[in-house]
C-alpha cells in the first residue's frame, strides 16, 4: 500500500514538485560556503518529500544552534518551500481524492518552517 500511494504521490501528489524544490534549495545551500549547515537537512527533507508515506519526521536534537539555523532559515528559505506546499495543498483539497495528499503537503509546509534538528525514520 505504501509504495502505491508513494508512486500516486509521487506523480499526481506534487511529490515530483516538491522533492525538486528541495533539492535545487539544497543545491543553492551547499553552492555557497554559508549555506552548508543546511545542506543536510535540506537533502534529507528531499528525500521525504519524493516517498513519504511509511516514514515520519521525529525530532533529533534541539539545542541553541539548531534554534539559530531553523530562525535563519525561515527568514530566508523556509517562508516559500512552506508557500509552495501551502499551494499544492489547496490544488489536491479541491478534490476528494486529493485530501490526503493535501494533508501531506501541509504537514511538509509545518516541517518546511523548521528543518534542523530533524530526521526521517521507517514508520
């Protein structure tokens, strides 16, 4: 069941989209020397964001440079990846079939605001 709605998410859900959209911010990141603290997370949300169904986001450490990253990023990346989930999630609610893809870009948009100090584990 997984591996169907990865590949339903995958080409209808907006995975293709939001997948790429995160690599190409952790491309950028780890093109300039300053970004690379956030190159990880950014590859590692990637990678969440092509299959996520069957794996869930837990917290990894939370301490004062993890803090100062995730104020950072969304002060200047985090804001428009959350703007790009937020979109593709009202495109999918219009439909029923959508919901629940909907429901995964905005938990993406919640976790688009914070990526440090986060993993992706097997659910």
């Amino acid at each position: 069941m997984r591996l169907l709605l990865n590949l339903l998410w995958f080409v209808f859900g907006g995975g293709f989209i939001s997948g790429t959209a995160w690599l190409l911010a952790g491309v950028i990141l780890a093109i300039t020397v300053i970004g690379l603290p956030w190159t990880p997370a950014a590859f590692r949300i990637a990678s969440f964001s092509y299959w996520p169904f069957g794996r869930v986001i837990a917290d990894r450490e939370t301490g004062a440079t993890s803090t100062l990253l995730n104020i950072l990023w969304l002060i200047l990346a985090g804001w428009w990846l959350a703007l790009q989930h937020l979109v593709l999630a009202a495109a999918l609610a219009v439909t029923i079939i959508g919901i629940p893809f909907a429901w995964q870009h905005v938990k993406l948009a919640i976790l688009s605001l914070t990526p440090v100090g986060k993993t992706v584990v097997e659910a």
